[in-house]
C-alpha cells in the first residue's frame, strides 16, 4: 500500500491508525487524506487508481473482462479496517518505508542548510505545496527527490 499521492501520507495514515479511532471516524480521515484525484501506470496488475468522496476505485488488468480490465471499488470503511489489521501488525508501515522516510528528510534537512543546491525543478515543484491539515504537504508530479529530478528524467530544466 502506498498511502495517498501527497508527501508523508503513509505516515500520517499508519500514525492515525495508531490512535485507535472508531472505523467511521478513521475512514473520514482517509476520505480527507486521499481527497479527489488519483494517478495511472501504477503497476503491472493496477493500471489506475482515482480517489473520491465514494472511495479508492483501481482499474484492474483482467484477461476475461470485455476491455482487458475491470473496476473494484474499495470504500474508506472497507480500506480503514484493512489498513487498522495491518497497523496492528506492524506490516503497514514497512521498515523499508521508515528507512525512506529517514533518507527524505536528511536529504531535505542538508538542503535547507544549503548544503544541496535546490535545483529548477524544486522551485517549481515548490508552487505546488499547500496546508492540508495541520501538515505541510505537496503533490509528487512523478518527482523523483532522492535526486531533485523528475522520474525518468535527468535533466533539470
């Protein structure tokens, strides 16, 4: 699980979750978290997610669906109690993820000390940025920040 499309949302989720909210009340968290938007060329077997008011809907490859694929609606209850299981578990928050989280913010700390030149792409990608909550996000636009490159990408322009 990826958490929604803004900077630290696997984080906030997974430290919600902690707090032992009801379901209704942790699943109108996700519906704010998650917002309206969604994103494409998310993997091999997803091809598509959009998030709404409803819920996640991810478009499917299926073989035996007339287009090749198939819609699954998966609603902020049914995702707010999956994601508590694995919280309990400690499977949602994956060290893999924490180590990520860790190299983001040294990258960020030394770039604020002006050890790290900030390069074009993030002062544009800085219009992006805005209050949602009581945390500072921004949108990843395919952004690469361990390398301050959009994905797929090298040059900076």
């Amino acid at each position: 699980m990826r958490g929604s499309s803004f900077e630290d949302s696997k984080h906030r989720i997974n430290e919600f979750a902690k707090t032992n909210p009801s379901n209704a009340d942790f699943a109108a968290f996700l519906s704010k978290e998650y917002g309206t938007g969604g994103r494409s060329g998310y993997g091999d077997i997803v091809t598509s997610q959009n998030h709404n008011g409803k819920g996640i809907s991810l478009d499917i490859r299926d073989e035996n669906a007339p287009n090749g694929k198939r819609k699954i609606l998966i609603k902020y209850t049914q995702a707010a109690e999956r994601i508590s299981e694995l919280v309990a578990k400690d499977e949602y928050f994956t060290e893999s993820d924490k180590q990520k989280r860790i190299k983001h913010a040294k990258y960020v700390w030394n770039q604020e000390r002006g050890q790290i030149p900030i390069r074009k792409t993030q002062q544009r990608h800085k219009l992006y940025n805005f209050h949602h909550g009581d945390y500072s996000v921004g949108t990843d636009y395919g952004y690469d920040r361990s390398t301050g490159n959009r994905k797929g990408n090298d040059s900076v322009a």
